[in-house]
C-alpha cells in the first residue's frame, strides 16, 4: 500500500501491532504522539527548547507499535521538521537509505540533520 496522506490512517492500522489494544481510542492515543512530536519540534523551532529525552520516549513508543515502517509515517506527518527528526530516528537505528511516501523519494544523504540535536544525542 502507497503511503499518502488519505491512506494514512489505513496505513496506519494495517501497520499497528498492540496485542493488548481493546479498543479505537488506545490506536488513536497512539497516533496522537505524532502530534506530541510536532508540537515539540516547534517548541524546538521556536524557542530553543529541546526535550530529548520526551522525544525519544514518543518515537520508541511509536516503534514499538507500528514497527519499521513508522520512519515514513514520522517523515510525511512532520515533513516541516526533517532536519530535526532524522537525527533522532538515526539515534534508534531505523534509518533507511530511502524514505517513500505520497509521490516523494527522499535520500538519507539529501536530509541535513541538526547539529545541536546531533550533539545532544551523543551526550546520552
């Protein structure tokens, strides 16, 4: 299935893996951390802040639920915030060489990450 935005949410369920799920709400809690992400990234943006160690919970969390192909999900959900994004994705090793979704091919190597988040993740 082609990730696009109108199938995101079929993407999504078809990717989830939450054996202990009873019902819609917990996927939909789930999905909120790509939210959580955006909202902490502009607070990066905006005023300096960075929380990684918040940031990193939310991604091991949505890992840990929709598996390797949440890299695309994360990059198509916060394509405003690639630069900030791909370091910590490198940090947990779910890196690809290519990320795929809507009609776009992007190379790892095309991504600049952020120094500042780069130098951050080393200190842990």
């Amino acid at each position: 299935m082609k990730l696009t935005e109108s199938t995101f949410l079929l993407f999504a369920s078809k990717c989830y893996d939450n054996p202990q799920c009873s019902d819609v709400s917990e996927f939909e809690e789930d999905l909120k951390r790509f939210q959580y992400l955006r909202k902490l990234f502009g607070r990066y943006r905006q005023d300096n802040e960075l929380k990684e160690r918040l940031i990193l919970n939310h991604l091991i969390i949505i890992y840990n639920m929709f598996g390797p192909e949440a890299t695309n999900m994360l990059f198509m959900k916060l394509e405003e915030y690639h630069e900030y994004l791909k370091p910590f994705v490198e940090y947990l090793n779910f890196m690809p060489m290519e990320i795929i979704y809507e009609d776009r091919r992007i190379g790892k190597d095309n991504i600049v990450s952020d120094s500042l988040i780069e130098e951050k993740l080393k200190g842990i």
